[in-house]
C-alpha cells in the first residue's frame, strides 16, 4: 500500500523507501499512480510512499524535483537512484529490483 506523505514523514523513514513526487493534475503521474500501487504489494521489500508536490512544495524543491513524475529512491535518508517520467511496470520493477 502506498501512503501519502509529507517531508516530515519521509525524512524519519529507515531502510529502504521509494517517494512517487507527483501531482493531481499531472497526466503521466495518475498513469503512473496504479502501477506504483501494484509494485507496493509485489514488493514489500522497500516503503512506498507518494509525496503531492503541490502540498511539499520545499521539500520538492530540496529534492531536486524539476518534472513529474519523479520516483527516488532513498536508503536511510540518503538518495540510491532517481527516475524522472512515466515508465511501464515491466520497467519498473527491474529498476527497483536493482537496489533490494
């Protein structure tokens, strides 16, 4: 299950956590939404959270997110990997797979 979080949330999370920046109004972010939401269940390895940039605007910001969707991947707080844009769940998960 992915929760929504804010950078407060984020920021206290150990091991390793996937953040989905996203908006409500960004096209490629609602396709993404449900694949994001398919991979929390088939990999309970890693903490998905999703972060509104519109909510986060700072945090957003401090991470660096310039375009949405953007997908990072973080391990006790420190970045591992970033993916900016749409991409199919196939994709995906081989990415995510790479940093279990």
């Amino acid at each position: 299950m992915v929760k929504v979080a804010t950078a407060e949330l984020v920021k206290k999370e150990k091991g390793i956590i996937l953040v989905d920046f996203y908006a409500d109004w960004c096209g490629p972010c609602r396709m993404l939404g449900p694949i994001i939401e398919e991979l929390s269940e088939e990999i309970p390895e890693i903490n998905f959270l999703k972060v509104n940039i519109d909510d986060e605007r700072e945090f957003a910001i401090a991470n660096h997110v310039g375009s949405i969707p953007t997908i990072v991947i973080f391990k006790d707080g420190n970045e591992l990997a970033r993916r900016v844009g749409f991409a199919s769940k196939p994709e995906l998960k081989k990415w995510i797979n790479n940093y279990l």
